[in-house]
C-alpha cells in the first residue's frame, strides 16, 4: 500500500493506494465507540457489485450501518436528492454523531461530502472512491458540490475529508470509457506538473488500460501527490494555483455544455480535446516546442480519439466559454503549457486565434 499525506494543519489527512487495501479500514478509521452509525453513500450498481465487500469490512466497527442508495449518474447531485439524503441521515443518526462514508465515483464523492458538511455543521467523512477520476481527482481536495439548473457545481463548500482509500480492486468493474476519463486527468497532471509521469504514461498506457496493477498504483500515487501538492499551497481556490488543475478544461467545458451535457461525448474526450486545442493555442503563441505539442497530442489521443462531432456549433462553444469562472470581467484566461510538465495562466487570447484552433481540431 502506498501512502500521499496531505498536509492542512488540522485538516490534514492520508490518502491510501493499493489493492484489496479495503480490508485495512477498521484499522485505519477511529471510531470512538460501536455505536458510532455508518451512512454509506452509494449507488445501486456499485452497492450489488462492491457493496457486500464494504459491509464485512465495516461490520466490526459499527452496529448501525446503512447503506443509502441514490440515482445513478449527475441526476444525483441535485437538491431533491441531496434534501432526501440529509434527511434519511438525520432519521438514521438520531441524536449521535454520525460518520458518512462516499462509496462511488465523483457525483457519489461530491454529494456526500456536501451533505456531511451540512450536516450539524460538519460530521466526518470519508472518501471511498470507485472510479480511476475520483481516486486521481475528485476525492482529494475538499471540493464538495451539487448542481442546479443554472450551473453545475455552484453550491457547494470546501470541506476535507478524514481520509481517502483507493483501493484498485475496484476498478476491475468498471466500463473502460470511464477508465480513459480518469487515464485523461492522469495526463493532464503529467503535463501541468511532472514530466516523468509523461513519459511513463506514453511507454505504459496499453499496461493502465488493461489494468496492470503495479503500473496503476504508481500513475495513481503520483496523480494525487500532485493534487495534494497543489491543495496544500491553494486550498480554497484563491491563489490562482488550484487554477491549473483546470488545463483542458476550459474549451473542454464549452464544449459539454455547447452539446447540453448530452452525453454523447464524456468529460474525458472533452477535456483531450480541451488539452490538444490549448496545446495548439500555445503553439501558435510560439511559448511551446512543436516537439512537446506533437508528443501531446500523440499521448492523448492513444487514450481518447477526435470527437466526431461536426453537429457542435462554434458559435456556443464561444458562448460558452464566455462563462468560464476563470475569466475576469469579460478578459479570457486559459492555462496554456510552456512543455510537458509546466503550464502558465495566459490572458487576452485573441479570439480569431481560439476560433481557428477550435475550427481546426473540431469542425
Ligand atoms: N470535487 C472535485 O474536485 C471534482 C473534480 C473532478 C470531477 N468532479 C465531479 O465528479 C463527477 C464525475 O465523476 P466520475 O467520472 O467518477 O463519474 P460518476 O461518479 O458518474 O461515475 C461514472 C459511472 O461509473 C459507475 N461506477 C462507479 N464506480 C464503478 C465501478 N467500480 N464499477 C462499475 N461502475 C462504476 C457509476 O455508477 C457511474 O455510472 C462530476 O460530477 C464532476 O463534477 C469533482
Ligand atoms: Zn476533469
């Protein structure tokens, strides 16, 4: 088992790597007594496949388990859902301090976490994430949401959790599209921050994919070691630093919600196209190689190929990324990479220049 520490003064917690490392929990967690209730935040297809496993693990720990099934997919993350939620823990916990366990991929991670934040003003919790994005990126970090019709995750807080557990054994079930989403975040913190997880990742994506375990445990390790890293220095987002986490993810965004987050393509091809169109930008404003730009855009399309979508309408991408939190009064900003393994935040992109590179990858 591999260990990232993530240092917040009294926030601070572990983040463990490995497989079958579900069954070291009792050991891991503190409870102070058995009568401690357990809410488990889940859903029903990861409840029937992983679900039996967690509830043995758990058993020696507590005499009150529940595990609380929600809707599958983003529908989950809405205000009927997290009402519904809060209040079956609220009829469950009773008068005790209750510890809320996320049992699944990010909607699981972001709703749960939301919920114990709220929740008497904060009861523990900790993050059991189930899909290769959550464990390399949404269960670390505090950053805790649901949706509203409005916008995605715009109510929310920041709240940490008490512990995170990766255990690979989960990922055997899961559909191979939602591997690459999570292989894609993977290259991005290659390319953000460290070079040498690039280069690992271009001799040993084909091992990842078939989910050779020594490969995955070391791309996962050094994927939150770099998100710890950054949370450390930025944690609530204000020091333009958790910004970066953002490479790719600006045109990929406009690009969900140019399609209405329609779910013909993932956030995964989103956001590799996001990647290579920024790649493309920084090229063009001649501050990256055409050597670095080429590998890329090689790597990146091993694990996520050319949308084909030539229905998405420049026009609303455009749209779209007038709304993107990063931009400040009208001036755009995108994070743009200098070479595999460093990004810089760059203002005042000319828009002919953004609207050549997105017609150029896209349409
Ligand atoms: N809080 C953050 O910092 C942060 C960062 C990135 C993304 N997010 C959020 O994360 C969410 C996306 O998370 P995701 O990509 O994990 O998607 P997800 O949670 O929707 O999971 C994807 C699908 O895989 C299924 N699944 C999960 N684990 C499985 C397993 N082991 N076997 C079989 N099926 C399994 C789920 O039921 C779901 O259908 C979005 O809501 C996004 O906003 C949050
Ligand atoms: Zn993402």
């Amino acid at each position: 088992m591999k260990t990232v520490k993530i240092d917040l003064g009294p926030r601070s917690y572990n983040i463990y790597i490995g497989k079958g490392i579900v069954g070291k929990l009792p050991s891991l967690i503190k409870l102070e007594t058995r009568d401690t209730p357990l809410f488990i935040v889940t859903n029903r297809r990861i409840n029937t496949l992983h679900g039996g496993k967690l509830k043995k693990v758990l058993m020696p720990l507590s005499k009150k388990i529940l595990f609380c099934e929600v809707p599958d997919s983003e529908k989950a993350k809405s205000f009927p859902v997290y009402i519904r939620t809060v209040r079956r823990l609220a009829r469950f916990a009773r008068k005790t301090q209750p510890y809320v366990i996320a049992f699944g991929g990010g909607v699981i991670g972001d709703l749960a976490g939301f919920v114990a934040s709220a929740y008497r003003r904060g009861v523990p919790y900790i993050q059991i994430p189930t899909t290769l994005l959550a464990e390399v990126d949404s269960a670390i970090g505090g950053k805790v949401a649901i949706d509203i019709k409005e916008a995605k995750n715009i109510v929310g807080d920041f709240y940490q959790p008490k512990m995170v557990l990766c255990d690979l054994q989960f990922l055997k079930t899961l559909p191979k599209k939602e591997l690459r989403n999570g292989l894609v975040e993977i290259i991005k913190y290659g390319i953000i921050k460290d070079k040498e997880l690039f280069t690992f990742l271009e001799k040993n994506v084909k091992k990842i994919l078939k989910l050779d375990n020594k490969a995955l445990e070391h791309v996962i390790f050094k994927s939150c070691g770099i998100k710890a890293k950054i949370v450390e220095v930025d944690e609530l987002d204000t020091k333009d630093l958790r910004a970066i986490l953002n490479f790719g993810h600006t045109i990929g965004h406009a690009i969900e919600t140019a399609l209405g987050y329609s779910r013909s393509i993932t956030h995964g091809q989103a956001v590799a196209s996001g990647m290579v169109m920024a790649s493309a930008i920084a090229l063009k404003l001649k501050m990256i190689k055409s050597g670095d730009c080429k590998k890329i855009y090689s790597l990146v399309r091993k694990v996520s190929p050319e949308i084909k979508t030539r229905h998405i309408k420049l026009k609303d991408i455009l749209s779209a990324l007038s709304y993107d939190k990063k931009f400040i009064y009208g001036v755009n900003r995108f994070i743009l990479p200098e070479k595999i393994g460093r990004v810089k935040i760059v203002s005042k992109i000319p828009r002919a220049l953004i609207k050549t590179v997105i017609m150029g990858e896209i349409i």
